[in-house]
C-alpha cells in the first residue's frame, strides 16, 4: 500500500493532477459570468483523475492507456463464472461478516469430478 500512496508515486502522478486541475480552471473560467456547480465538476476532475491514475493516460510517454471497458468486460466475466448456487445467503442467525475472516475454510465433496 505504501508504494501506491508513497511520496515517489506522489510526485510521479503530479503532471495528471496538474492536467487535471488545469481543465477545471479552464472550464471555470469559460463559463464566465454563468453560474457553474463547483461540486460536480470537482468531482468530475477527480474521478478522472483517479482514472488517469488508476488506468494510464495513455499520452505517448510510455504510459499506455489501458482499455477500461476491456477491464469491465473481463470483470463481469469473471463475475458471471461465479456459482449462485454457491454464494451463502445470510441469515439473522448468521455471523457478521468480519467473522468470517476468522472462520476455518472447508472442501465442498457434495459436486465430485467439478
């Protein structure tokens, strides 16, 4: 986790923060005297910056774009393999979550050969 917060990573992420502020401000000032809501373009700006981040800015420096919606596919593949069958459905009798970090895992032998 320190190497993805740490200050090296810090001020390499600074030119997509920079790009980032820098458009906020320019859209800002576009809108001149009209009135703007500084909380969803806020918020705009840093959910693309967490993207910049997150999936490269694909701007030629060696920093290759990733295909997010490739990400996104391959996620909800991955999800839809998921057996439902084998999800539990929790109870009013059942342990809170948290428990279930502590308890023992065990061998489903019900579905032999799968």
């Amino acid at each position: 986790m320190s190497a993805l917060l740490g200050a090296p990573r810090v001020r390499e992420l600074r030119d997509a923060r920079e790009r980032e502020a820098a458009a906020l401000i320019a859209a800002v000032a576009a809108a001149g005297a009209s009135p703007v809501n500084l909380s969803d373009m806020v918020a705009a700006t840093s959910s693309r910056i967490v993207r910049r981040v997150a999936f490269g800015d694909g701007d030629g420096d060696g920093d290759e774009s990733m295909d997010v919606k490739a990400v996104l596919d391959e996620t909800q593949s991955l999800l839809g393999a998921i057996r439902v069958s084998k999800v539990p459905t929790p109870s009013p009798q059942s342990p809170p979550a948290s428990a279930l970090l502590h308890m023992p895992v065990h061998q489903d032998t019900t579905e032999q050969g799968h």
